[in-house]
C-alpha cells in the first residue's frame, strides 16, 4: 500500500521508491507512477504535473494522444495496453521497499520460476489456468520452494490489481503447498560441552583459536549466526551482563536491523561470559603478536585475515564440523546450537515468553517450533496430577 506522509499534496503519495499521482478523467479513476525522486522538488513537480492533468481534462483537451505524452510508460496507454509480465515484473521488484538481500530472493524467485514462461505475454492474457500450467511443468527442488514461488507471484499479481493493470489476480485461485517444517535437530548438554572442550584444546592455531569462543556463545545465549558474526563489543555490558541484538551479516555486509527487523537485549549467563572472556583474551594476544600494528576490531569475533567480521558462515561452519568428526557426533548444521540453547532452556523450565524474547520469536513460534521439548518437561507432572486423583489402589483380580 502506498504511503501518504503528512503534508503532501492531495493526490500526491509515494509508491516504494516513487511518486505517483490521482486524478480522475472521463469519469475513470486513475493513478500514475512518476519517475520523480521523494524529494521536494520532486513532489513539486508530481503536484503540478496532476494540476496540469486536471486543467487538460477540464478544458476538454485532453485525449489519448496527449495523455501518451504527459505519461509514456503507463498502463492505460495504447502502447502499454499489452504490458508483459517481463516489464511490470521489473517494475514491482525495483518498487518494493525491501533489503537488498530479500530484494534479490524475490527477483532470483521470479526470473527462475516464472519469467521463462511467461516473460513475453501480456498480464490481461495470464489466467489461473495458464499459471496452473507453469507450475505443473515446473520441476519444483521442494515444497518450500514451490510455496514461496508461488507466493510471490501471487503478491506480484497482487499489486498489479492495485495499479489497475489487471482487473483480478489469477494467483488467487492457486492452492499453496502445505508448510513444511526444518527439522530441529539440538545437541545434548553432554555434546555441546564436549564440542566447547575440544575445540579450545584443538583450536590452537591463531587463525582458528577464535571459533572455539564463538561456539561456546552460541551453545549458550542462542543468537543466530548472522547475529554472532555481527556482535561488537560496544553492544555489550560486562556488567550487566547483557548484549544487545541490532545487526546482522547478511551477503557479507553488515546490515544494521535483526531478521525479525525488532532489537532485542540478551541476557547473558556465566558460559556465554567465559566465552566473551576467552575471546577478548584471543583478540589481545593477536594485537600483542602483531606489536599493536593492526587496529583492534570493534566485532566479538574477528577472523584472523583482513575482514573485520566473519563474512559468511561457511568459515565456522566448517570449523564445527571439524570438531563433529573428531568427537564422532551426528553431523548437522551449526544453527543447531541455537536450537540447543532453546532446548536447554525448556527443559530447566524456563518461561517460554522469556526464552522467546532471549531468542528473539513470538512466544507462538517457539511454542510450534519446540513443542516436543516443551511438552516433555511437563507430560508427567501432568500424569502425576492424575494419579493424586485416583490414587494407587490396586484392583484385585
């Protein structure tokens, strides 16, 4: 939906990165997108191009012709009127107001999956029945993937009705796959604590002493690795004894929100502070090796080689799986530390809205995610309150 800002013009709104404009001619309502910038000057010039607009129609000296000129790209022009998917897909992903690293899933989503197909043909012409058809010749990896295409062609049909391109959105009528869950698969207190163990006795090398501090955090605050790799130490009180969450590494950058887009303040217990502890003591040893030639970096986990952060999760991803085969336990992905966290937590009987908040979910989400372990602190005290019912009185046969 658009947004109206206070103090625009009338019939002047902002639309993603753009300007557009209402008005209405020939009894027809109708909404143009500007080139212009969300700028003043920009908005200016949107308000007296519709006043314009207005003074033509009024005067009866606006026609088609004309309207082409005053709007070459529109979609009620002759020249529009047979709009591809190709173009208006281009135009709504440039529109959405997104990062860019959701940005590129939505266009990698919609150039692999649908632009093949329907890339020439116009939106009036694309039907459920067409689209019923894309997807059924479509090798689809998974459910997932086949869920998540489909969704965002349906949001892209979506926002066509919006622009009055097409009258009704043939998505609408296409049934989702169900969800299918990841499956969650945690340590035990036993393996974490044995994993922290060998990694600080076998992590000795300078490039890799760090990875050994940052597991040990993850088994035990539950951060997600995009987040531990972003973590400064300006964002933590040692006294306190709190971090606070407000970025992410996202395609090698840093990008200053969490996935959720919501900060959120974690609470540290004593195995996340020895870890902080253990890498502050890793971090002042590289700069003493280095005579204080090299800057001290602001992040909680730096690499050893130039970058200030951990770019990506393959380095530690495979530092952990080094350790896994070493100590022969299950190999499974490094995200499961925060599940392990998570479980932890519910099986000591912690309250799960303040697990949610610590892990950064809606109190819903942890409840579906970890269900299973939650159910199992409690199945038999739940029993146990049955028995003080009926007692243990045996039934003689």
């Amino acid at each position: 939906m658009a947004r109206k800002p206070m103090g625009l013009p009338a019939g002047v709104e902002f639309a993603g990165q753009s300007v557009r404009i209402r008005f209405t001619w020939n009894g027809e309502r109708r909404c143009e997108t500007l080139a212009h910038p969300q700028t003043p000057k920009g908005i200016k010039a949107a308000a007296t191009l519709r006043d314009n607009v207005i003074s033509l129609a009024k005067h009866g000296v606006l026609d088609e012709k004309r309207y082409a000129e005053l709007f070459p790209s529109s979609s009620y022009s002759a020249q529009a009127a047979g709009l591809t998917f190709a173009q208006y897909a281009q135009t709504w992903i440039d529109s959405l107001e997104i990062v860019p690293g959701t940005r590129r899933n939505y266009k990698g989503s919609i150039n692999m999956y649908w632009i093949p197909s329907l890339a020439t043909v116009p939106m009036t012409a694309i039907t459920p029945m067409l689209l019923r058809q894309v997807i059924g010749e479509t090798k689809w990896d998974s459910p997932t993937i086949k869920r998540t295409a489909i969704s965002r062609v349906s949001a892209l049909f979506k926002a066509a009705v919006r622009d009055e391109v097409i009258e009704r959105n043939p998505a609408t009528a296409i049934k989702l796959p169900g969800r299918t869950k990841k499956a969650i698969d945690p340590f035990t207190v036993d393996e974490a604590d044995a994993i922290i163990e060998w990694m600080y006795a076998n992590f000795t090398a300078r490039a890799a002493q760090i990875y050994a501090a940052y597991f040990e955090f993850a088994f035990y605050c539950g951060m997600r690795t995009g987040e531990l790799r972003a973590l400064r130490w300006d964002e933590i009180d040692l006294e306190k004894r709190v971090a606070h969450v407000c970025r992410i590494v996202v395609d090698g950058k840093i990008e200053e929100r969490t996935k959720t887009k919501y900060t959120r303040t974690v609470m540290l217990n004593s195995r996340a502070m020895h870890a902080l502890t253990r890498a502050r003591k890793i971090a002042d040893a590289r700069l003493t090796q280095h005579r204080r030639k090299r800057q001290e970096s602001p992040f909680v986990f730096p690499p050893s080689g130039g970058s200030e952060f951990i770019l990506s999760s393959t380095t530690p991803g495979g530092h952990f799986a080094k350790a896994l085969e070493a100590l022969q336990i299950k190999a499974r992905s490094q995200y499961n530390c925060r599940h392990t966290y998570a479980t932890m937590c519910l099986m000591a009987g912690m309250n799960p809205a303040f697990i949610a908040g610590q892990l950064g979910h809606s109190v819903q989400v942890l409840l579906s995610t970890y269900a299973r372990w939650l159910s199992s602190t409690t199945d038999w005290s739940e029993v146990g309150k049955l028995e003080s019912q009926i007692g243990t009185k045996l039934v003689q046969a």
